[in-house]
C-alpha cells in the first residue's frame, strides 16, 4: 500500500504519454495493478504463515478437537470465518480483514483518477528542411531545350503527394512532443486571385451560323525568361446547362515567394494543413516575394521588377 502511495504522489499531474520517462512511458494503472497484486499476496502469505505457527502452539497447550478444527477452518477460510462468526477466535479476525484488504485495494485502483486535459504551450522546434529556393535563373540556354514536364515519372509523384496532402514520414523534429502545430518557412507562390461572374446568352436568336460555346477552358501563361517569377491562370467554369446564366470566371496571379506552410506534427508523421478553399478568402502565407533574375539572350541577364 505504501508502495502505491508513493506511484501515485510520482505521478500526480504527469502527462499519461510521459510517465514513466519522456522516453519510455508506462500506464499507471497497470503498474497500481501489479504493485496492489503482488502487496496483496505477499500480505496473504504472512498471515497464512503466522496462522500455521499460531496454531501449532496453540495444540501444544492441548485443546479440545471442536475448537482445534473451528481455528483451523477460520484460519484458512475467509468465508467459513464469516459463515461461523458467532463463535470467533484469534483467528477469525486477520481471516475477515484479508477480503477487506483485497477489496481495498481494488477500491484503491479505482479511485486513482486520470484526467484527459489539453495543453497549448508556445514551443520552438527545429526540422530538417532545407531553406534553399531559386534566386537566380535554372539555367542559360542559348538553343532549344527540354522543358521540365509535370507527367515525368521523377517529378510527377513528388507534385501528386503535394496535391492531396500526403503525411511525410521520417521528418526528424527536434522538441516536439505530443502534438505540434507549427509553420514551415520556404518556397512557393504568393497567390493572388479574383473570381467573377459574366453574363452569357446562347438562345437561338444570339447565334451566328459557326459559333461555338465551351462549358469551361483553364488557360495558363508562363512567359518563361521575360518574367520568370510570375505565373497567370485563367478559369471558367459554367455548371449549368442553360442557355442563359453567370459562368465563374476565376483569374489568378501566382508569384514566387518565400511563404508559409502550416503543418501538424505526431508521432513521426508530418501532415500539411489545407489552406481556405475560397478563392477571394485565400489565406495570405506569403512572407516575402522573391524577384527571379530576368533571362536574355547570350550570358546576359536583367533583373526584373
């Protein structure tokens, strides 16, 4: 019991994750449980022990064979103890207290209370991310070359685990325990969009003979050595078969940047928070644009602005 004590004062107000150690953590119920187990048999076996001896004397002093057997019964017996207790002994009394004492410690478990309590503390964490970002054109070329493309078998997995926000495993965080959520400083794009609605009218009388209508068109401009920095992207999209109505007209500016990458933290696992999902409320994470040197023709370059 003594012992148990002193497990519940050592964990009082402990994190469950990081008692024992920070490193190697242990339930506290189930070391009370072993601890209550093996005091409570030890306990048994002395008192088991001190009955045998106590009985052995008390026939050397020649009783009577009713009362040799009732101690004996009473000795061993914890319920016979109770059945009989109109006729006690010395006997009888360690015998009724050995239940109350595993009933005890049952109780005891059961009233240790652990309480399930969230904590927010500002911490500054390290990670193993390299900060690198271009700061000057990929390459001079002087010719036609090959284009970087999205479908290759070396790039593509790497964009399509970005886009549906696959965990990254094996990230190494330095103090962090539990869960943390922090912001991941490196490169990206500052994205600046508007949304808006035009009219559109396809009823028989608007038509000219070949005219034709799209249901959406995404247009994407880069242009490349002029301004490598900025990327344009135009979408429309008409969710209505009507003839008449207000398509959604989506036009973004993407440039490059250094931003902010809001990010999760636990057990080992890394997963990248979602931004807003409105494009007029994107959430700004830029934390400073970055200006590509502007390529020429020959060795030559230019900054742009």
């Amino acid at each position: 019991m003594a012992a148990s004590i002193i497990l519940i004062l050592h964990a009082n107000d402990k994190a469950i994750d990081s008692w024992l150690t920070e490193t190697r953590s242990i339930r506290l119920s189930v070391v009370l449980a072993i601890s209550l187990t093996i005091g409570t048999a030890a306990l048994r076996t002395l008192v088991r022990e001190g009955i045998t001896v106590s009985f052995w004397v008390k026939v050397q002093k020649n009783p009577s064979l009713r009362k040799v057997r009732q101690q004996w019964a009473h000795g061993w017996s914890s319920l016979d103890a109770l059945l009989r207790l109109r006729h006690p002994n010395k006997f009888t009394v360690p015998s009724i207290l050995m239940i109350g004492i595993v009933a005890v410690a049952l109780l005891f478990q059961r009233a240790v209370e652990i309480h399930v309590v969230s904590e927010f503390v500002p911490k500054t964490f390290t990670v193993a991310v390299s900060p690198d970002q271009f700061n000057q054109p990929t390459a001079y070329y002087m010719t036609r070359a090959n284009a970087v493309s999205a479908l290759t078998s070396s790039f593509s997995g790497v964009v399509q685990d970005y886009t549906n926000r696959n965990p990254i495993t094996g990230l190494s965080v330095k103090d962090c325990h539990g869960t943390c959520a922090g912001v991941l400083t490196g490169p990206g794009f500052d994205v600046s969009c508007t949304r808006l609605r035009t009219n559109y009218d396809l009823s028989f009388d608007n038509l000219n003979p070949g005219d034709t209508a799209h249901i959406d068109y995404i247009t994407i401009s880069a242009e490349g050595p002029q301004t490598p920095s900025i990327i344009r992207l135009l979408i429309m999209y008409n969710g209505s078969p009507d003839t008449k109505g207000k398509p959604i007209t989506t036009n973004c500016t993407l440039r490059s940047a250094q931003v902010k990458y809001p990010f999760t933290y636990a057990n080992g696992t890394t997963t990248l928070n979602g931004t807003s999902s409105s494009v007029d409320g994107t959430l700004n994470r830029t934390i400073s644009l970055l200006t590509v040197d502007r390529e020429a023709p020959g060795l030559n370059r230019a900054l742009y602005e």
